[in-house]
C-alpha cells in the first residue's frame, strides 16, 4: 500500500513540475532524430541511428537549459538579463566542426558526406526546435527530410534520362588549311542553331589548323547536316566526328 502511494506521489509531483514537458521534449528528440539516422544507417554511412539521436537530444537539452537559466536568473534579479537562446546560437555553429569530420574527398576529386554532414546539423535543428517547444515544426522538418532525400535519386534519374533523350554530346576535330577558316567554320554551328560548349585551337607544324569543338545536340540528323556542310567548305582539309 504504501509503495502505491510512493508511485502516486511521484507521478503527481512529475505532472506537477516542468520535469514532464522535458522527458516529453526528449523523447520527441530522440524519436525525430532517430528517423533522420535511420535513413543513413540503411544505406550504411558512417552516421546512423545512435549519432544522429545523440545530436538530437544533447542539442534539445542544450536548449532547454538555455531558455530555463534565462528564465531563472531573470527572475532572480532585475538586473540580469540573458539571452535564452543563447546556447542554441553556439551550437548551431559548434556543430558545424562534427559535420566537416564527415566530407571527404576522394582520389578522383569526388567530394562524398556532404548529405551526411547536412544530416548532422539537421539533427541538431531538430533538437533546438524541440527543446524551444516548437513540435510541428520539428516534426515537419523531419517528414520534409526524408521526403527530400527519398524524392532525390528518382528526381536525379529523370533528370539524367531527359539529358540522355534529348542531348547527344558530340565532338568535332576539324583540320583547316588556314587559321582565317576558323570563324567561317565555327559559324556553320550556328547557323544550325547548335552553339559549341567549349574550343580548342592548335597549330600544327605544316601550316594547318586543328580545331576541336563539343557541342550537344538533339538529333543524330543534325551532326549528319553539319558533317556536310564542313566537308563542302573548301578550307576544310578533314573532319573527324565522335558522339
């Protein structure tokens, strides 16, 4: 019996404090940050589950501590006057050294972990909107971060396919007899309405001119029409096409 009473006295004393609202802001940290680590533990990055809960939840308490010790001391003097998100500001930029930890760059000039270190510092927002009380918001950062990284690689797919349907990349390697040709020839890209992405210009020893031209086409029909039309320039010693 009296164990009972134990239990009811300090259930009440919980609901009668602010102890309940910060195990409830806690969990809801722990909850949402754990989703966004789910994510990157499923497809085995190095920051999963118990990091991305870690981050969540130390930044929740970091929050409620900031806003409840500016609360304190406000009521303690008149005098003293704090910010109470003050310690949320610095960990927004603290964060930002767990984050870098995680970018590296790869042998061929890759650069991989930045939707890693996105997550880290996503996670911490997630715990600061929590710890300062704003639940919606958190959850719907959340819901509208898995969403972003779900909808990303069937956005990146259609994408690439539209880029593979409908741009051939095409490189022309064209040999002049002399370097006046080259404007003559460059303008027959435009008069097919197929501007160059990038030149190249080379002298050769005996006199003559080699010019190499990437474009991106649309149609196979149009790099036949502009084959031609070089071919038919008497400038034109040889043109050599690769798509």
């Amino acid at each position: 019996m009296n164990i009972l009473l134990d239990i009811k006295f300090v259930i009440n004393t919980i609901l009668q404090t602010p102890h309940l609202l910060i195990l409830a802001k806690t969990f809801i940290a722990l909850l949402l940050g754990s989703f966004i680590g789910l994510e990157r533990e499923l497809k085995r990055k190095p920051v999963g589950v118990k990091t991305c809960a870690i981050i969540s939840i130390t930044t929740c308490i970091l929050t409620i501590v900031s806003i409840q010790s500016a609360e304190y001391y406000s009521a303690v003097s008149e005098n003293i006057r704090t910010d109470p998100m003050r310690l949320a500001a610095q960990v927004i930029s603290g964060i930002g050294f767990l984050g870098a930890g995680v970018i590296l760059r790869k042998s061929n000039d890759a650069i991989s972990g930045l939707t890693t270190s996105a997550i880290i510092w996503a996670a911490a927002g997630i715990g600061i909107a929590t710890g300062a009380g704003f639940f919606f918001d958190a959850v719907i950062a959340t819901v509208m971060i898995l969403i972003a990284i779900r909808l990303s690689p069937i956005v990146h797919r259609f994408v690439h396919n539209k880029k593979q349907e409908k741009d051939i990349e095409a490189i022309f390697t064209i040999h002049l007899n002399n370097v006046e040709a080259v404007e003559k020839v460059t303008a027959l890209f435009d008069v097919q309405e197929n501007k160059f992405d990038s030149m190249e210009l080379k002298d050769l020893y005996n006199g003559e001119v080699k010019l190499i031209i990437n474009i991106d086409i649309e149609d196979y029909s149009l790099l036949h029409k502009i084959y031609v039309a070089l071919k038919q320039q008497p400038e034109v010693i040889g043109v050599d096409l690769i798509s």
